[in-house]
C-alpha cells in the first residue's frame, strides 16, 4: 500500500512537471473564464506604488495617460515602462478620397482640390510615401506637369500638388500628428512641404518619416491651371500614392 | 486486479523504470510540439517596394523589388516571399494576390552566384526563387526582384510578406528570416473639363494681342485717284485651343458704288499682283509694305501665320473665301493686320464705294 501511494505520487508529480514545462512556453494564460494575452504584469496603480524612494507612474491606470508608456524617477530609482506589443511589422497606407473633380478648367482661374492619406508604420526604420501616376490627359494632350517647384499662375498650364495649408490659392492643410508629435513624425518632403509652392514629378517622394512613427494624416493640395492652348476636352487621370517602409 | 499491476507488485523496481523511460519519453514528445524559440536570425534592412499600390484587378504588371541583409554566410539555395494577409501565425493570402505570373526581372544580387537563378510559381502566394548547386554564399545586401505580380486586390490593405531563406533548392532548410509589410491604397481620379475655346476678334485698332482692347469697324479710303493708291488696314487676332488650330477666311464682294447708275464696281485682284496706280485694283494682304506703305506684319507669341495668297509683301490679292491667316494646332494669341488697297483708271465712275469685309475663323479641335 505505501509503494502504490509512492507511486501514485511520482505519476502525478511527473504530469506535473511536463504540464509546467509546456505551460511555462506558452505565451497566453487562460481558462474557461479567464484570458490573459501577456503574461507579465506590471504594478497597478500609482497610488499603490509610491514610498518615499520610488514611484512607479503606472500611465494605464491614470487618467490622461492612454499607452501606459512612461518615465519614473526618483533620488535612488528609475523606470522606464511600457506595454508589452508585438513585435510584427506595420505599414497602414490608406488614402481618403477617391475622385477629385476639378470642374471646369479656365486660362483666369485655378481649379483645385484636395487629397487626404494617413501613414503609420512600427517596428521600422521610417517610411517613404511616393506618388505615381501622369497629370490628367486629354485625347492626346496632358496637362503640364510642373517639373520644378513655382507659384500657381493662371493663364500658364500647370498641374502641380504639394502637401500644406496654402493661401494662393487658399487649399490645403498642413500634416497633422495622430495623436501627437511625440509619437507621429512623419512630414513632407522638401519639394512639396514649401506654402504656395508647387509641383509635380510622377514617382518623386512627397512624404516620408525617419523612423517609426504613428499616426501623420496628409493633405495632397492639387493645383491646375489652363493656358489658352490647353486642348480641349474632358481630362482625366489616376494617381496612386506608394508607401514602403524599412524594416 | 490486472495483470500490470501484479507486474508492478512484482517488481517495483521495473516499474520504476518504466515509469521513467515513459515520462522521458513523454516529456520529449511533448517538447517537440512546444513554441520553438530558437528561431532563425533576422534579416536586417528589410524593404519591399512595389511599382504600384494599385489594388486593381487583372493587372498581373506590379514589379516587388525586396531589399534587405542576410545575416549569415551559410549558402542558400532559394528563398522566398510569402506575402500574408498577417505578420505571424498562418499565412491567409491577400484577397486578390498572385505570383502565378511572377517572373525574376533580374538576376538577384548578393544572394549567391551571379546567374543561373530561376523563377518559381506553384505555389500560390509566395514569391520564389531558387538555384540548385549554387555555390557562393550571400554578400553585401540582397536585392531580388520580381515582376508581373498581381498585387492584392483590396484596397488600402496591409500586407506582409515574410522572407525566408534556405540552404535546400526546394525551400527546405530554413536559415534566415524577416518580415517586411506593405500596403495597397486606392487610386485617386482626377477629372476636369476644359472647354472649346476659340477666341478672334476684329476691328480697326487693338493693343497687343488682347481682344478687349480692340475697336472700329470701318476703314475710310477718302478720295480715290488715279495717281496715287488708297489704302486703309483693319485688325483681328486669334487663338484656339483646337488642336488642328483655326484658319481665318475673309469674305465679301470687291467695292462697289451701290447709288451709282449700272452700280460699277473696282476690278478685285484675283491673283497676287504688285499695286498699279491707274489701274482698277482691290486687293489685300496680311504683311507690312512699302509699296505702298501700309500694313504690319503679325505680332503675338502664337504659331499662327499668313494665309497662302496673302503672305508676300507689296503683292495684294482679293478673292472672297481666301485664307488669310492659319494655325496648324492649338495656338496662343497672334493678331493680324490686313491691308487694302484701291487703285482706280481715270474713268471710274465717279460715286462714293463700299465693301463690307466678314472675317471667318474657324477652329478644328
């Protein structure tokens, strides 16, 4: 009787031991009424993690604080901490309109319109954003990239873009950082981020980050103008916009 | 009781040892369906660029150039790019993504030899190349390129592809790995409507080239004489977009003395003649002349020129329905200066002549 309970134990023991070592790699903690996705959890609340040596700011628990991301110091300690994320790669490229309609082209009066596009990206070393595509064509005709950055003039034939709040014409917005400048740094490139300064070269790099950034939401500010020469006709054109990251 | 345990009862000591052989056993098994975390090494400066973030569809004509680092120097023998609806966990294909058109745009560089590397497409949703035997190992940055690819087709859709390198020709032996994303957008339209235009004017005097400037309709001779040539100009400018240009006719009938018994008339010019003091002569031309000294030649930055017959200097020519000036394409603004002259015999009937002159420009766009 005394070796059946031994060995009973050593059986229950041994299951024991391999059922630690397969839940010890997996990263998930559940059961039937519970989950937890990552395993390593940190102190929970600022007011439970203070003495008179240390705090901990525990930014998900307190108001204002939404990532939990932040820096504790004090004479004799420092933290710094954040929530555990993936390590996955990400690019988010996503362009809010669709069709711009510049109406009717005239030689006296600058069509224009407007483009949103929102970039993100993590775990990189920064984006480019290029845009692709021919100015709007006619028939035969195309409109007049402006190959160099100019001022809109009417009555010269010019099609040209960049990417901030203009006053001539008045179109546009600058970039806007979502949720903030200490996250997103994502900003245009030099020959498009000039105010009232145009052009347009398909392929060139309108936009771009140096490194991981969240949320930059663009304006692309489309600019035309005719000349009495510009060929009649309805014109019409796609433009795409590229978003590749370093990883 | 069963016979196992009469076993045990029997010999705890074999039971011992079976007890450990099958927890060791066990335990090996199970370690075998663990998460590996030995993973392979990263790939460093990892980068796809697509020519086009199009998402259209039936468009197998997207270029995927990847960059990157291959950290070790163990020779490869193909590699692939498994493009991913995710980062990690099984790979879900992008609705709309396909490499069965895939080509090898280039021979890769870094990757091994220099040449003898082929294009891979059975297997949906991975971009793959190999080359059996090679020999060098990988150096520097890789770049390998492939071309008619079908990007996935929803738009404004991240996708991942995950590069994975191998020492075996037919993906087996993985070495290396990295994961890159990307992301389709949509496509912007951009329409607008130019119209037709086709701006002439006419009249007597005008500044420049600018139709709003522009005045008069009437052109007085005075006093015909025999002796000595009348001549008067009137203006018109022009511009079109018309691709094919415009051409400019003038109209009308030679001068006439309507209250004149028989209603006699001043002989038009029918051919390019010089002007002929006494003789009866109307006829124009579109330069400036010194015989007699009148008109101008055309100003303006357009590419319009001189009709045919009225082109050359002190020769004048009048004939209803003649071009008088022409533009082969769309043109920027040009004006013109038509010059009449009259020449009369001694016996013209004595009386007060008119013409009236109707300019007709007409575009072809």
């Amino acid at each position: 009787m005394h070796k059946r309970q031994t060995l009973s134990l050593i059986i229950v023991a041994t299951f024991l031991v391999i059922l630690g070592v397969v839940s010890g790699v997996d990263a998930a903690t559940n059961s039937t009424n519970y989950r937890i996705d990552e395993d390593f959890i940190g102190p929970g609340g600022q007011l439970e993690s203070n003495s008179t040596n240390y705090r901990l700011d525990q930014g998900q628990s307190s108001a204002g604080n939404a990532g939990g991301v932040g820096e504790s110091a004090s004479t004799n300690f420092q933290v710094q901490s954040g929530s555990t994320t993936t390590s996955d790669p990400r690019l988010s490229c996503s362009l809010g309109s669709s069709s711009l309609n510049f109406g009717a082209l005239s030689t006296s009066v600058t069509a224009t319109g407007t483009a949103t596009f929102s970039v993100l990206n993590y775990t990189s070393y920064g984006y480019v954003v290029n845009i692709l595509g021919t100015p709007p064509t006619t028939g035969s005709s195309t409109l007049t990239a402006m190959g160099s950055n100019g001022p809109s003039t009417t009555g010269t034939e010019q099609f040209g873009i960049n990417l901030r709040d203009n006053s001539t014409p008045n179109i546009g917005a600058d970039a806007v950082q979502n949720p903030s400048g200490t996250f997103s740094f994502g900003a245009p490139t030099t020959n498009y981020n000039i105010v009232n300064s145009y052009r347009y070269v398909n392929g060139e790099s309108i936009a771009s980050s140096v490194r991981s950034s969240g949320q930059t939401d663009y304006t692309l500010s489309y600019i035309i103008n005719a000349s009495t020469t510009t060929a009649g006709g309805a014109y019409s054109g796609n433009q795409t916009i590229l978003c590749t990251g370093t990883y | 009781m069963t016979s196992i345990q009469k076993k045990y009862q029997s010999s705890p000591k074999r039971l011992f040892s079976l007890l450990a052989i099958a927890g060791l056993v066990f335990a090996s098994g199970l370690s075998t369906f663990a998460p590996d975390h030995t993973s392979a090494a990263q790939i460093s400066a990892r980068k796809l660029t697509i020519s086009s973030s199009s998402a259209a569809a039936s468009n197998a004509t997207t270029s995927y150039t990847f960059n990157f680092t291959i950290p070790s120097s163990t020779v490869l023998a193909s590699a692939e790019a498994e493009i991913c609806t995710t980062a990690s966990g099984s790979c879900t294909t992008p609705t709309g993504f396909a490499n069965a058109s895939s080509t090898l745009v280039s021979q890769p560089t870094g990757l091994g030899d220099a040449a003898g590397w082929t294009v891979n497409t059975s297997t949906a949703g991975s971009l793959r190349l190999s080359k059996s035997g090679n020999v060098a190992a990988p150096t520097g940055n890789q770049t390998v390129v492939f071309g008619n690819v079908q990007n996935p087709t929803t738009a404004n859709q991240t996708f991942f592809a995950r590069i994975n390198t191998y020492t075996g020709a037919t993906w087996t032996g993985a070495v290396d790995s990295g994961i890159v994303a990307a992301a389709t957008t949509s496509q912007i339209t951009l329409t607008g409507t130019m119209d037709e235009a086709l701006t002439f004017c006419t009249g007597t005097s005008i500044t420049g080239v600018n139709c709003g400037t522009v005045a008069g309709s009437a052109v007085n001779f005075a006093n015909f004489s025999s002796s000595a040539t009348s001549s008067g100009t009137s203006v018109m400018a022009a511009s079109t977009n018309g691709g094919s240009g415009y051409a400019i006719t003038v109209n009308g009938g030679t001068m006439t003395c309507a209250s004149c018994p028989g209603s006699p008339t001043i002989a038009a010019l029918a051919a390019q003649t010089a002007s002929s003091t006494g003789t009866a002569q109307f006829g124009m031309n579109m330069r400036a002349n010194t015989t007699p000294s009148a008109g101008a030649d055309l100003s303006g930055a357009g590419t319009g020129t001189y009709g045919a017959n009225h082109g050359t200097t002190n020769q004048f020519r009048f004939v209803t329905g003649d071009s008088v000036a022409t533009a082969s394409a769309a043109t920027n603004a040009n004006a013109f200066t038509a010059t009449y002259i009259v020449n009369v015999p001694g016996n013209q009937a004595a009386g007060t002549y008119s013409a009236t002159m109707n300019y007709i420009a007409t575009a072809t766009f």
